[in-house]
C-alpha cells in the first residue's frame, strides 16, 4: 500500500478543489448558498482533522511519474 498526506493533496490541488465545490453547491438541492472559498477552507480543516497524517491507499490508486 501507498501512503498519501491527505492535506497536502488538498493544498496542492486547491484550485481544482475549489472550482469542484462551486459547481456542486448550486447543484445541491436545498443546500444553503456558501461562499465557496469559505467553504473550502472549512473542508480543509475537516479534512486534516479527520484524516492521519499519512493515510494509506491502494497502490492502483497511485502512479508515479
């Protein structure tokens, strides 16, 4: 098995992350409007908060360059 920081990976592709959440939100039904920054910021909070430092992954998850 791989081992990934999970919030290393969110900080890395933030901008990805970020555009992802606008798009979801408005499809949401009923979801409350949020500004997205806002929201990702607390998405990454909960992300390093309930992920381990190094988490663990199936190797066919990762390719290495």
């Amino acid at each position: 098995m791989a081992r990934v920081k999970m919030g290393r990976i969110v900080e890395h592709l933030s901008h990805e992350m970020r555009q992802a959440l606008a798009e979801a939100m408005p499809q949401t039904p009923g979801g409350p409007q949020v500004d997205p920054d806002e929201l990702y910021r607390r998405f990454r909070r909960a992300v390093t908060h309930n992920c381990k430092t190094w988490e663990k992954v199936p190797d066919k998850f990762v390719e290495l360059d």
